[in-house]
C-alpha cells in the first residue's frame, strides 16, 4: 500500500481506496509516513516492521487442533475448501499471491477445516493463523503446523496438462514413428533415417535434441499445417549426446552430433536448419566438444523465402565450422549423395566415413547441368572408389552400421586410455622382417603387432600408398602410427604418400596423440616423371608438419633409413624424437646402397668390363657399405640411440609413453584440409 499524500496518518480500519484497508498496528493506533512511502514488510525500512505485523493470532480453544499459518506475507486469492470440509493430506486448501505470484497451502494430514479466521482478499502476515484443522481418527497426532509450500500431495493418477499434452502433439510429426511413408522409402533404399544413425551412434537415452520444433522458411508460400507435417525440424536433427560413455567418464563422451535428414527436402541446407547448425557449432568451440556431422544431402535450398535476402551468402555456418578445426575433433559421415554446400562441411571434417554407396561431389546433376558440363547421373559423379583412391574418403565402409561403428571407434582415441586391453605375441615381431634385404613385406603387420588387439584404425587406405598411417592403442593409451610401405615403390615417398603423412601429423598433434613411425624407405622418390607432380613441396611438408610438434614422437627404424625421407619419417632427423631406435634389421645411408656405390665408385666400376667381374667388385663394394652402415654401427657412433630386440618395441614405447608430460596449448594448430 502506498500512502496516499503528504505526511498522512493511517489508523486501523480506515479504507484509503488503495490495494487494501489498514487492519490493525500492533505498535501505535496510527503511524505517520511520508507521500510514496510503501506499507509493506518487504521494502520498508526495518524499523518499520514491527509496526506492520498483522493482527494479533487467534488463540485455539482445542489444544488438539492444528493452525494453519502463511507461509509468508501475502493476500489470499481464494479458499479452496469450507469450513467444516473433511480433508485429506495434500489437498488444497487456500491460494495466497505475493509479488504477483501464487503459492499453494496444503493440508499436512488429514482433519475437518474447523474454523476459518481470514476472508479470501485478506492481506495477511507471515505466521499469522489462518484456520484450524481438526484431527480425524485416523489422523497423525498434530501440533502447531507452519504449513511448507513444498509439500507434496499424494500420488494419483497420471493426467496430461493441456500445456504439457500441445508440447507432446508439436513433437510427433518429427519422430520416425510418425512419418510411416517416408521411412519405409528410406528403408527401401537399404538405408537408415538420421534419427536412426543418432541413436545407433549415441547411448541410450543420452541425446539431446536442440531445434526439433523448427520448420522449413516458407510461411509465406505453404501453410503451417503442412511445414509441420513435411518439414519437422527444417530437414536437420541436432544436439548433444554421449558416445562410448561406459569406456571413459561422463564429461569425456559427450560430442555435438548433427545428421542432415534426407527424407525431408533431399536433406538440403535451409535458413533454419543453418541456424540449428550455428547453435550447435557455437557450443561445440566453447565447450571443446567433438562434431560427428552425418552430411548426406543436397546442398542449399533455393525454396526458403521466408527471409528478405538475394543470395544467402552471408551464411556463417561454413566459417563457424571451419573455425573448429584443430580445436575439436570432427568427424564427418556420409551414406548416399552428399552434394554442394553439405560437401564443403563435409571437407572441412578431420576425417571422412563412407559408404560404399557414397557419392560426394561439390555440385550434384543439376548444378553441372546447369553449367553446361554435361548430363550426368547422382551416381557418376565423386562415386565411393573414385574419393577413396584420391584420398577424400579416409574410411570406406559397407554400410550405415559399420560406418557409425567407425565413428564409435575413432571419436574413442580422443576420449582418453582404456583400462581393459590385450597385448599382442611380441615374439612375432621377431619374424615380420625377411632376411632377405631385397624381399619385400607389409607394413601392416608391424602396426598390427604392436597395437593392442582390435585397437588398430587404419586411414585413407586407398590414397597414399606408400606411407601407411592409422590411429591404435598400446596398453590402452591412444597414438598414431606411421610406417612406410616396402610392397609400393621399394619403400620410396611420393607425393601423395607425403601429403598422406604430413596431415596426419597435424592431425595427431592438434588432438594430443603421440607419434611412432616405423622407417623403412630408400628415400624420397625422384625422377623426371615425380616431378611433374610437384614432389618439392610435397615431401616437404613432412619436415613442415614435425617442425611445429608438440606430441610425443617416438623412431623405429624397421630396415632401410636412407637420406631425407628417413629424415622426414623421423620428425626431421634422428636425434629430433624423443628416441630413436632400429631392429637388428636395420640399415642405414645418407642414401640407398646401391645407387651411392654407382656413384662413389663409378671409376673403379667403368675400369672393369661389363660382366661378371664388374657384378662381383659391385656387390662387394654394397657388402662393404652394407656392414658400415649397419644398426650397430650407427648405434656405436650415437647417431640413433640404441638396436633393439624387436620383441622389446613395445616396451620401450611404453616407457616412452610413460615420460609423457602435460602437452603445450593447441592454440593455432591446423589441419590442412588435404
């Protein structure tokens, strides 16, 4: 209550035409205050208080009966039961309204309302009596009762709120269960919906979804009715859940997924579902999340005309998501046809999954059409062999079901160590490496024996050939393995083999993983034909990519260690890893044996004729430059720092691992899109 002029008196009783009439003072009949000055407990000054209290309790003439006080200050809005109602526990008995806000009193246990002493519209205190309870029978023994605003009633029987029930009807049209039609053409192409993909990718009951409710911008050309029905979520489901959670804690599995829907608008790129897309991208940075983007789709949306704009070039999802890289991981996935602007994410990605029946491509049929390019089928245009062989795809997999198995497996090596792991037959590495020097071998099954079991991932299998590079585990702790390929060029880096490595260096240094490279190539490749393909830079971003490490890195040398692509294979020479050590097998040169004994000792070979007696001065003079260069003696002169048993490799990376201290901030580490 406010008074109403200057320095006015209120007395008890008196009506002043405001919220409410002055009831009673328990200090003095009257009080004087000046104009504006407010009558409530609140906000007056506190030596106003007591002046303010309500009027004096009733006192109960029944020791058994049970006051209902208020809670707080407040005017009663209305009794909810009369006098001499039975009650039960939890029932209703009045509302008060405070600060414009309503509060429930209850009954605490059963009793009849004998006696009410305060009228609805009354401003009562806090404290102050406003009926007795009388106890039943069958009623708790009761004293006075300061009635909680909390209490809780009785269970009943469940019965939807009409707000809560036009949440659960604005919710169906986006769930599967509800768009029979459009599933069953999905499951008629042998494929999954997003919602699908989602919950085979994340655990049970953990996802979060953000913008189900939106639709597709074109109000003003189709009605709502139909944008509900036909565009739930505006053809994206986005959110946040978590992935291998019973592997690693509840803050290390939570991820950012987002999954085009291509049964709604052939999963096209619109206003709204860019707006998802920016939320979702926006959490992801701040809180350091992984993205697993599901891509298939169409690209932009020309039908959105909800917005007063010309072209839509001011999109910043592309940015946003590009801004992600090297901060997160992110993980792209695509089954089916993932054209235009869906693509230019999906490159963005640090790794690609596909099916086999992918087709990626920065322009779909129309777009190439329109170009004057051609006619072509979805299906000719960036097909699954084609992006694997030129290294867009890093994992080809049969199926929607394998490829979110891949993503559970990759997204683990960011996650942290496994406790439960199981080690290889270290003995067998003793074997891997023929005696012959001249016999070729795979690679793969050095990495396979040294990797915990089932922990090997390799990427981009198809592109690169000469340098293999996967992701592995060795007693449960996560890195990155490289090895040269004996069985594509001798061994030799090419270009592709180059780019290949340099990337995933920078890939395993942005998210933390240790490096071991296992050496086994004669050199970089050389010759007029490799340099058509511009081999000078690119080898050179090997030494580019290890001199901005902040891993670990770790040097095997399996057989041959020869020139600068050893060099290279070693983070840039064999002192720069924290060590670097060779099998018995090892052999070594500032370049291959026999091409350095053709040029060093040309003279003495061209004095000879052609035949035998040349062949014999030659392969002694290899021997001879085999034996110097030997692991022991580069062992013996400090140049790599010990010859170890092969059976003891993944002893020393343990202990290698185990000297690991805390990496230096990623700040500014990239990972180049190629």
């Amino acid at each position: 209550m406010r008074v109403p002029t200057v320095r006015q008196q209120l007395a008890p009783g008196v009506d002043y035409g405001h919220s409410a009439k002055v009831q009673a003072f328990q200090c003095a009949t009257a009080i004087q205050l000046d104009e504006g000055s407010k009558v409530h407990t609140a906000i007056v000054p506190q030596a106003l208080v007591p002046c303010l209290t309500a009027r004096p309790s009733p006192l109960s003439q029944n020791p058994a009966m049970t006051e209902i006080r208020s809670p707080l200050q407040a005017q009663i809005v209305a009794w909810h039961i009369h006098a001499g109602a039975d009650v039960k526990a939890g029932d209703l008995l009045l509302v008060l309204e405070a600060m414009k806000m309503e509060h429930e009193v209850r009954a605490e246990h059963d009793g009849r309302l004998a006696e009410l002493f305060v009228e609805a519209g009354a401003l009562v205190a806090e404290g102050e009596v406003l009926a007795n309870l009388q106890p039943t029978s069958q009623s708790r023994q009761s004293g006075t009762s300061n009635v909680s605003v909390t209490a809780k009633p009785e269970r009943r029987a469940v019965v939807l709120r009409a707000d809560l029930q036009r949440v659960l009807d604005r919710h169906a049209p986006t769930l599967d269960a509800n768009r029979l039609e459009a599933v069953s053409k999905r499951h008629a192409l042998g494929q999954r919906t997003a919602r699908e993909n989602i919950a085979d990718l994340c655990d049970a009951g953990s996802f979060m979804e953000y913008g189900a409710l939106a639709v597709a911008a074109q109000r003003t050309r189709r009605s709502e009715e139909d944008l509900i029905k036909n565009t739930p979520a505006d053809g994206m489901v986005t959110g946040i859940g978590s992935i291998n959670q019973g592997l690693f804690a509840a803050e290390r599995s939570r991820a950012v997924v987002m999954a085009y829907d291509a049964t709604v608008l052939a999963g096209t790129q619109g206003m709204r579902n860019h707006q998802k897309t920016d939320r979702l991208l926006g959490i992801a940075l701040q809180q350091k999340l992984p993205v697993v983007l599901f891509a298939e789709g169409g690209g932009g949306r020309p039908g959105d005309v909800d917005m007063p704009i010309v072209a839509g070039l001011h999109v910043s999802s592309f940015a946003s998501f590009a801004r992600l890289n090297g901060q997160v991981p992110v993980l792209g996935i695509v089954a089916g046809r993932c054209f235009a602007g869906n693509a230019a994410l999906l490159g963005c990605c640090d790794v690609i999954i596909a099916t086999k029946n992918s087709n990626i491509g920065m322009g779909g049929p129309a777009m190439v059409e329109g170009g004057g390019l051609g006619v072509y089928k979805p299906e000719q245009i960036g097909p699954s062999d084609v992006q694997h062989g030129n290294g867009v795809i890093d994992i080809l997999v049969a199926d929607e079901a394998a490829a979110v198995a891949a993503a559970r497996h990759y997204l683990s090596f960011f996650q942290g160590i496994v406790k439960d792991w199981q080690a290889p037959d270290a003995l067998a590495l003793r074997d891997l490496v023929p005696e012959n020097r001249l016999r070729v071998y795979d690679t793969r099954a050095v990495m396979a024996g040294l990797a915990d079991q089932g922990s090997l991932l390799e990427l981009r299998s198809g592109f690169g050939k000469g340098i293999h590079t996967a992701l592995a585990r060795i007693e449960g702790r996560p890195v990155g393995l490289l090895a040269n390929n004996p069985l594509h060029l001798g061994g030799a880096i090419d270009a592709d083999a180059a780019d290949k490595a340099a990337r995933f260096m920078q890939l395993c240094n942005a998210h933390g993983l240790p490096l071991l490279s296992l050496v086994d190539t004669p050199g970089f490749m050389v010759g007029p034909e490799i340099e058509t393909q511009a081999q000078v830079r690119h080898v050179s971003r090997m030494f580019l990519a290890a001199a901005h490490l902040r891993v670990p890195f770790f040097g095997v040398v399996l057989r041959k260690g020869y020139g600068l692509g050893a060099m290279a294979m070693t983070a840039g020479g064999f002192h720069s890893p924290l060590f670097t050590v060779a099998w018995p097998s090892g052999e070594f040169g500032a370049m291959g044996l026999e091409g350095a004994v053709r040029l060093g000792y040309r003279k003495e070979l061209e004095a000879l004729p052609e035949g035998p007696q040349r062949d014999a001065l030659f392969e002694s003079l290899v021997a001879t430059a085999y034996d110097k260069g030997s692991a022991l003696n580069m062992a013996a002169t400090l140049e790599i720092d010990a010859v170890i048993d092969p059976s003891q490799t993944r002893d020393w990376l343990v202990r290698g691992l185990q000297t690991q201290r805390e990496l230096p901030g990623a700040s500014g580490l990239a990972i180049d899109a190629w």
